[in-house]
C-alpha cells in the first residue's frame, strides 16, 4: 500500500517533516522556512557539564519535537503524537494510520539507520522523517535530508525507532489531525506568534548558558579550551561545534540562512520591510558562523594552534553574539500593521 | 555554495539555503564543504584512537572486552545500560576482567546483542566489519 504522498527533499529534518505534513492542508504554502520560523526553531545553548561524543553540548536550533509542535499550536492544528512500551504496539499503531490514509512522522535514532552513511551513525536519537506506506516487509520511508525516497524492512525500522540513549525515541509517531485547509490570515498569524516566541526565546531565556548570551559565554569558554584541554582536545571541541552548526540538517550557517529565508517569506505575507532588512543581519550572522568555522577548522587540521587563534575564535563568537542581539531586538521592536 | 566530495555526498546531496544575485533566498543542492568534512574526520580519527587504546588496555588486562566494544560502537556506559538493562554500576563491574571471565552466557548474551556482534566474538575482541 502506497499512500498518495510527494517525497521534498529538505535542508533540516524536522522542519522538513512539518512541511511535507502540513503540505496538501496548506496548498504547499508552509514552506521548510515557514515551518522553521512559525516552530521558533532558531537557538543556541551549550551546556557544559554534559558530553556528548566525549565533545561539549551544543544546539543551533530548537529542543526536538518542539518545532512540528508549535508550527501547528500557532497555526490552530490539533497534533497527535503517541509513544509506545512495546514495539508490537508501535508498529501496529503504524500501520492501522497507514490504513486510514495518514502519512505519519516519526523520531528515530540514526546509528541503526541503514541507508546513512556508516560516517554519520552516532547514537543521534532525534532524527525525524515520514513513513507514507508498505509494500511486503518494506515501510517506504521519505527522509526530508535525502534526495529520494528510500524503504526500510520492519526489523530496521523497529531498532530505529527503539534506539536507546538520549532523547530515546519510544516508537514516537506524530501527525496533523486536520482535513480543512490553512488559510494566509492563520499564516499571517502564525507567523508573528513564531517570531514573537523566538525573540523570547533567544533574548530572554534566563542563565548564560543559551540565547544571545549562551553565544557570547562559548566564546569567552573558547578562549580557555587551549589551556584547559590542550590543543589536540581543543580542535576536537571546535570540530563538534562546527559539525553541530554545519552538518546535515542545518543549511548551512547554523540555521541562520534557514531563519533569514524564513523572514523574506514571512514579508511576502506580512509586508513589513523591516523584516527584509533583519533577514540580512541573519544572513550577515550565518556567513560570521562560517568564517568562525574556518578559523576552527584551521585550528583541528593543525594548521593553526596559538593562543592568538583561539582568542580569534572566541572573538567572532562574541561579534555573532552581539549583531544577533541586534537582529533579535530588531524583530521584538517591529510594530506590526 | 561549496561542492567538496563528502562521504555524504555519494550517497545524497544536501539542501543548503543561499542567497541568488538579487539577494532572493534559494536552496541549492551541495555535495560537502572541506571545512565540515574534515570535522566529521577529525572526530572518527579520535575515535579509531580511543578504540586502540582501549584494545591495549584489554590486552595488557587492565580491563575487559566490554571497553573496546564500547569504543568500537560509540557507546558509553548510559548508553549501553540502556541498551543491555544492566545499571551503571554493574557494568562499571563488568568492565574489570576479573569480574568479566565469571559472566554468566546469559549476561554476556545481552551485551552481544546490545553491540551486534556474537558472544565468542565478544570475549575474543574480533570484529568482522571494517
């Protein structure tokens, strides 16, 4: 069985399974931007006392689940989502929505995931991606990172689905409970509200470990990691965080370019120029991130390694601190028609 | 829009979101960019690193196979207690070779499973995949 689904190959997992969700009740409107921004899926944190791959902790977008979350609380969608003890529950509920028509969502972990590459398997347990039907012991599977759409056997997509460790996903299934249509006044709607909560988010989260201020207080830590780790655990440090802000899933520039997409979408439907002129701020900050990424890829490909360096690391963290303050303030001061 | 071959990228290219002549976001297709993939070598450079150090350290009977596969799999102890249902502390035992040569086959058995490989691969520390 076969559900009646186009496979869009997207930038980032989540927001590209929220788009392809939302796609035939929103006539294709809610773009991967779209569903990124109105989700407020813009963030930074670091949190130091927790290792991941024996590297420091570090997100460039939202907590996962939250942007599928909000994109259809702002756009007034009920959401369904169900986590299972048992895996023959699971793959039962699955396929009962299979039956009744629903492409569904669901959180898997990427180290069991076969058709990944064997370099990008770690114990990443919030990737996200679409199963829309069956055909013999095979799930076709429409992962939004991949160019097509690929299949999965019921044994594979059960380990993906119960990987353990962090952020486990227990068989998690998510969907839009919706048959209407979304109109451009909810989008509009929408789209201040994710603004709105992303302003919050990144300007007003207390603590300096997150927002604005998380960015400013990585690279003040940046500056240490020379003295303190050494260089050779320094560079794999830097190495983290640039695979954090780079890799699959981010477009690029650790989501910036994703975010200042999203704002010249959201002028089209809310005609604000300001907002124009703050996506090139966004833009401005993604292109910092990635001189900042060279400057550590300088660092752990050896070719760079002095105290200076490092400093010169932690300076641009703290220039990207400071303009996306002033890009965020910008939004939060926008005086909406 | 940088096009360096990835490991990635002869699989799937990636969607990447850029800025046209006019200044119009577009998303554009990439196959890697040198500055990420070296990142990702860096860390599987580590990791082979950890993973001879940890078979040095069962050889010289400093501690048990657990730890080489534990690097060979990119686990920790959380993780694999997850995994196996052991608790922390009984793996942290487990990891002692001493501890580890009494295991009984049904323990051992929830560690094989838990790293994919087969229980008499687990005590030799052989693996198959490269």
């Amino acid at each position: 069985m076969k559900l009646d689904f186009e496979h869009i190959q997207s930038a980032h997992c989540e927001s590209g399974v929220t788009s392809s969700l939302l796609r035939k009740s929103s006539l294709n409107k809610i773009t991967e931007p779209l569903a990124f921004g109105i989700g407020a899926g813009l963030f930074f944190v670091y949190v130091p006392i927790i290792k991941i791959n024996n590297g420091p902790a570090i997100a460039f977008r939202t907590f996962p689940g939250l942007i599928f979350k909000r994109t259809c609380n702002a756009l007034g969608i009920p959401v369904v989502r169900k986590k299972f003890r048992s895996k023959e529950q699971a793959e039962n509920y699955l396929k009962q929505q299979l039956d009744e028509g629903n492409p569904v969502g669901c959180q898997v972990g990427v180290y069991y995931l076969s058709y990944f590459p064997r370099e990008y398997r770690f114990h990443f347990n919030a990737h996200n991606l679409i199963v829309y039907g069956k055909e013999d012991d095979n799930y076709l599977i429409s992962d939004p990172v991949m160019e097509n759409p690929t299949t999965l056997t019921s044994y594979e997509l059960e380990r993906v689905r119960f990987s353990k460790g962090a952020l486990a996903p227990r068989g998690q299934i998510y969907y839009p409970k919706f048959n209407g249509t979304i109109t451009d006044e909810q989008i509009k709607k929408a789209i201040k509200a994710g603004i709105k909560r992303n302003v919050n988010q990144m300007l007003r989260i207390p603590g300096r470990f997150a927002g604005v201020r998380g960015i400013r207080y990585t690279g003040e830590k940046i500056k240490k990691w020379r003295d303190k780790l050494g260089l050779q655990k320094a560079g794999l440090y830097l190495a983290q965080l640039v695979r954090m802000q780079e890799e699959i899933g981010t477009g690029g520039g650790g989501f910036r370019y994703i975010y200042a997409a999203f704002l010249q979408e959201a002028h089209v439907y809310l005609q604000q120029d300001e907002l124009l002129e703050i996506s090139k701020l966004f833009t401005q900050a993604g292109d910092l991130w990635r001189t900042a990424a060279v400057q550590a890829a300088g660092i752990y490909k050896g070719r760079i390694g002095s105290q200076e360096d490092f400093n010169l690391m932690g300076d641009y963290l703290i220039e990207i601190s400071v303009l996306e303050k002033e890009a965020f303030l910008a939004l939060k001061n926008i005086k909406w028609h | 829009m940088p096009q360096d071959m990835s490991s990635l990228g002869k699989i799937t290219k990636e969607v990447c979101y850029a800025t046209d002549s006019s200044g119009k976001y577009v998303t554009e297709l990439s196959s890697g960019w040198d500055v990420k993939i070296t990142a990702l070598d860096a860390a599987w450079a580590d990791i082979e690193e950890r993973k001879a150090k940890a078979k040095q350290q069962v050889l010289n009977g400093e501690a048990s196979p657990l730890l080489f596969f534990m690097e060979y799999r990119l686990m920790d102890i959380s993780i694999l207690s997850d995994y196996t249902g052991f608790w922390k502390w009984q793996i942290k035992r487990h990891l002692k070779p001493e501890v580890f040569k009494d295991l009984s086959d049904k323990k051992l058995q929830k560690y094989a499973e838990a790293f994919n490989v087969k229980v008499d691969d687990l005590k030799t520390m052989t693996v198959h995949e490269a």
